[in-house]
C-alpha cells in the first residue's frame, strides 16, 4: 500500500475535508475578527479583548476549566485503574460510557431537578440533619455536573492505557523490590502518562467553551469564552469581536495540544513507542 | 480492507433506505406539495390547535419552526436558506428589519379583519402606518413574586429588589436592555437611554444588587416559579400568566417608577414564497374568536379589541395584564439603539454578570 501511486488519490477526500471544514471555518474567523461593527478594518477587536473585562473573563474561564479538568483527573485514574482490575471490565467500562450516549442538555435538565431545592439531593440532607442546601446556581454544582459529563472522555484513554501494560512487567517491578507505590510512580505513571494527556485534552479543551451548562446548572453565574462567543455572535451580532475571541479560544487549544502531546512525532497514544 | 469495503456500503445503503422511506413519509403528508407556509415564530406562542384548525379551512400545510431570540431569528431570515412565509418580531427588531430591508409591506385589503385590532396598538412609533407590522401581542415586564415564600416583602418600587432581606433570592431574565433597564427605571432614567454616564450610574448600581442575585436565566424560570424553587423573579406578563396559571400563590406587579412596554408583531419577511398563504393566515390568526382562543393559550395580552368580548372576564379585567390607558403612561416601548449602543449595553451587561457570585 506503501508505494501504491493512488495513495495521492486516496489522500483527496481527506485533504478536501480539512481544507473545506478546518482550514476555510479557521481563515473565515480571522478574516472577521479585523472587522468592527460598520464593516472598517480594525485592530480594535483585539485591543477590547485586552481591556478589563474580557481578559478577567478569560482567566475565570482557565481557572474552572482547570478545576473541571482537576477533579476528572482525581476520579478517573483511579476508576480507570480499578476497572482494569476488575472481571468484566469491558462491561463496567460501557456502563460507564453508556450516560455520555445521552443528550448533553437532557442530562443537564435531570441534574436541574435533582438539585433543587425539593429535590432527592436536598431530601438526602434533611434527612441526615443538615439541612436543605442552595445546591443550584453554584460554583459547586457547576463543576460537579461538568465533571459528571466529561468523566467518561478522561477514563477512556486512561484505560486503554492502562490495560495495554503487561502485566509481566509489573511482577518484574515487584522482584527486583520495589514498593507499590515506587511501582505506581516509576512504572505505571510513566505508562500512563499519554493516556492521562490526552484525557486532559479532550476534558480542558471542551471545557473552556462550555455554555448552556453555564446558564441552566450555574445561572449565569459563571461565565465561559464559550458563552462570551455566542452573546457576540447571536445578541449583539458584533461578529468581529465574536471572532475574535473565537481566535483566541483556537490560540488556546493549540498552546494546549502542544503542551499536552508527547515529545516524539507520530507517537501512538497508547504509550507503546516509550 | 475487505471488511472495510463491505461496511461502507451497508452504511450507505442504509442511508439510502432511510432517505427514501423519509421521503415516502413526506410526500403522504403532503410536505412538499406546493401549498404551505412556513411560520416562524417565538416557542410556546400559538395554540396548536389553531395551527390545525387553519390547515382544514384554508388547505394550506403549515410547517411551524420556533426561534428564541429576535437576534437569532433575524441572522436566519438575513442569511435565507428556509423561506419564511412568517415571523413575529418584536418592536424595536420590526425597525431593524425594516432598515436591513428583510420585510414586505403589507397590504390590508388582504387583511379584512386587520378592522379588530385596538387602534390605540396601531401606527406606533416603531413602525407608522403599520407598513410592514402587525401587532400579535403585548405585554410589560415586571416583577412574579410568591408571598407564601416571602416575609411580606412587596414590591411597588423597583428598589424593593435592592431590599437586603432578598438575599440570594431574586431571578434575573439573560438580557441586557431588560435588566439595566431595572437600574434605569429606578433613577428614572429613560429606558432608550443612550447617555454613558446614565448607563454607568446604572450598572454601578446594579452590581450593588448582587448579592441578592440567584441566577440570571432565560425561560427556565417559570418551571422554578411553579415548584416553590424561586420566589422572586424579572419577568414578562405572558410569563408571569403562565407561572400563576400553574402556581396560584404566585403575583405580578408592574413597579410604579414605569417599565417596558412591548408589541410582537406580524410580519411577512422578504424570504416568503407563499405570499397569499402568508396573508390568509394573518387574516386568520386576527379572527376575535380565534384570538380570543390563542391569546388564552398563550397567556400574553391581545391587542384584538373584538376578541376580548370572547375571552373570560377574570382575564380581561386583570389589570395585572391589561393595565389601562393611565398605567400604560408609566410604560415605555424600546427603540433600536443601533448596533453600538446595544454592543454597549450587553458589554455592561457582561461586567455584571462577571461580578457575580
């Protein structure tokens, strides 16, 4: 197949697809982002987004998804480590997939019922005596419920990670002594680390321009770039600034794809190249 | 690869089937025959029941599509694609159509019953001589509150919701021009305001009311004002009659410093291909009888003089929804701003939210 001359053939569609729906949306964006709202070329578009107010908005929105992509980090690796263990583990595994099948704002409507104030949630406190909470419209339960949605995307490549590791390796870690926790720190982690990486990715990245959940889980009180762009685009129909926050979330997710792929090209994510 | 060839074709030749078992489908329901209107307008803001009562009198198919901002519906009617046959723009979005050139006059000898509407709701500012509009409803924006919840707080003056006993208590809509407008309101300032230094001393205020904000959301409030979740919150009359209709402890008050007044309306947007079909189903939906049914679906205020004498009394004498003459003095109707003043507004708006914790 290697040498195969139709290979340049085969690579059309490909190219075509990244061209049309990658490389033209891309140019567009930055096309608009130089344009103020009565159509003149300008680098006022950019200077707004250093003022005050949308700089604060994107340090609020790095450090929840942050704290998003922390607590899935905190849940998955040791979920997907114990799943590996476990008998059926392909069935624990789609179980746990299973939810992230769901519509997103299905989910986020349930969640919506289940905090409220006559909620099971709330139910669950008086019962055990403390009291009814104000669980809606937090910081808590906005992070909660992303952590909810994006748990399933952080095991995934942690256990194919994970259970790619052979097992023989691990014996040989114990006979030559050491701990469990050294075992963990010098062989497992190190196994893993791809896996872990590209959970990041796919957890920080989405994050970062999480909205609906921000309005119906958060009121509002939370504010991502996500949201940012779609007030831009659809209330006050400046595309330019739209735009321009959209080129600096695509900025982001580059600087993150680089700062999280491993240092060697073309490496497979499941670590076997180390 | 064998197995790769083989499943790309199952995949396709399942597409396949499922398009032309869609397209039988359509075709049985008369979809793509040549007489139907597309009507475009807010969700939840007809009685569909009415939408099938047109469809046997007239024989006109009608495909209903919904859109949940003036902002959103317009960038769709701007961009063309789906031909519109109708849309329900409100005030100041009439204007800014108008001026995009997104609207047909209308011509009332199509329009018999245009003879029902209030002619204190026709010829507004927004739009003389009703060239392009016709009002569908109306309402005000004001406060639902549930007394059961509360210590006997009430809310007469918009400065009851800066009252430090609202902890955490009070919803806001997600609109810039409604909620700067409260701060407005309650300095007196005109709603239209354009001037810096009046916006400003708005929202300097406003951030003062903070920390009795409990979310600033969109039309999830009624579902939280129904189960007793919220006690307090900004809202428009349609959505306050829906609230109370559902939760009877709940009421609404216009504050006496003024507030919004507000019209959507009618409109044939130049996208529409079934003109006729357009015309007859304005004509319809200005039947008393008819809106007299919808506007008790809908719960907003009809400016349909003929179809009050069809509705019940308890709704029509409501001043609550059908504030008289002399309260409506207080009200004022937004006008377009223009781009600028509105980036302006949401930019405050923006810091506002920000700021909330």
């Amino acid at each position: 197949m290697k040498n195969n001359p139709l290979r340049f053939v085969y690579a059309v569609p490909y190219a075509v697809w990244m061209l049309l729906f990658v490389l033209a949306p891309i140019a567009v964006i930055v096309y608009y982002s130089f344009f103020d709202l009565s159509g003149n070329l300008t680098l006022g578009n950019y200077r707004n987004f250093f003022s005050s107010i949308y700089f604060k908005l994107t340090m609020s929105s790095f450090w929840y998804a942050f704290l998003i992509t922390f607590f899935s980090l905190l849940i998955s690796y040791p979920t997907a480590y114990f799943l590996t263990k476990t008998k059926h583990k392909r069935l624990w595994l789609l179980l746990i997939i299973i939810p992230s099948w769901i519509n997103l704002l299905l989910k986020t409507y349930a969640f919506i019922g289940l905090m409220g104030l006559y909620g099971p949630i709330n139910g669950f406190l008086e019962t055990i005596g403390i009291g009814s909470q104000q669980i809606l419209f937090t910081d808590f339960s906005f992070v909660f419920v992303s952590v909810y949605i994006f748990i399933p995307f952080m095991i995934l490549p942690i256990f194919n990670s994970l259970d790619k590791i052979n097992p023989t390796l691990l014996d040989a870690s114990k006979d030559l002594g050491a701990s469990s926790w050294v075992t963990f720190k010098r062989v497992v982690w190190p196994m893993t680390i791809d896996g872990v990486k590209s959970g990041v990715q796919v957890v920080f990245i989405p994050a970062l321009s999480l909205f609906m959940i921000t309005r119906l889980i958060a009121g509002n009180k939370v504010i991502t770039l996500g949201t940012a762009i779609e007030q831009q685009f659809l209330v006050t129909q400046n595309w330019g600034m739209g735009s321009t926050i959209a080129v600096f979330l695509i900025i982001f997710m580059f600087l993150i794809m680089l700062l999280t792929s491993g240092k060697e090209k073309g490496a497979s994510a499941n670590g076997k190249t180390k | 690869m064998k197995g790769l060839v083989s499943s790309a074709a199952t995949i396709l030749l399942v597409s396949f089937v499922l398009l032309f078992i869609n397209l039988q489908l359509e075709n049985k329901h008369g979809r793509v025959g040549k007489d139907t209107i597309t009507v475009y307008n807010w969700g939840e803001y007809i009685d569909p029941e009415l939408l099938k009562q047109f469809e046997e009198q007239e024989g006109i198919k009608v495909i209903y599509e919904t859109f949940d901002s003036n902002e959103g519906m317009m960038g769709k009617i701007e961009q063309g694609g789906t031909s519109y046959d109708i849309s329900v723009p409100s005030e100041y979005a009439v204007q800014m159509m108008e001026q995009k050139d997104l609207l047909l006059p209308l011509d009332f000898d199509k329009i018999p019953n245009i003879k029902n509407i209030d002619p204190y709701f026709m010829n507004l500012a927004f739009d003389p001589q009703n060239k392009y509009s016709i009002p569908y409803f109306w309402g005000t924006l004001g406060i639902a509150y549930n007394p059961s919840l509360l210590d006997g707080q009430t809310f007469e003056s918009w400065e009851s919701l800066w009252d430090a006993s609202l902890r955490q208590k009070v919803i806001l809509v997600d609109s810039a021009r409604e909620v700067l407008g409260v701060a407005l309101n309650s300095f007196g300032y005109s709603l239209n305001s354009t001037s810096l230094q009046e916006l400003k001393e708005a929202t300097d205020k406003l951030e003062t009311m903070g920390p009795n904000v409990k979310a600033v959301i969109g039309d999830e409030v009624t579902q939280l004002m129904i189960n007793n979740e919220a006690s307090v919150a900004l809202t428009w009359s349609g959505q306050a009659a829906d609230m109370i209709s559902e939760n009877e402890d709940i009421d609404y008050i216009v504050p006496e410093e003024g507030s919004n007044l507000w019209f959507d309306n009618i409109v044939i947007p130049r996208t529409a291909t079934n003109i006729e079909g357009a015309y007859k189903f304005i004509n319809f939906m200005l039947d008393p009888e008819v809106a007299a049914q919808n506007a008790e679906y809908v719960g907003y205020s009809t400016p349909n003089v003929k179809a009050l004498s069809f509705m019940d009394e308890e709704i029509t004498e409501d001043e609550r929804f059908y504030p008289d003459e002399e309260a409506r003095e207080h009200l004022e109707v937004y006008k377009n701003l223009g781009l600028e003043t509105l980036g302006v507004y949401n930019e405050l708006f923006l810091k506002f939210k920000m700021g909330l914790r």
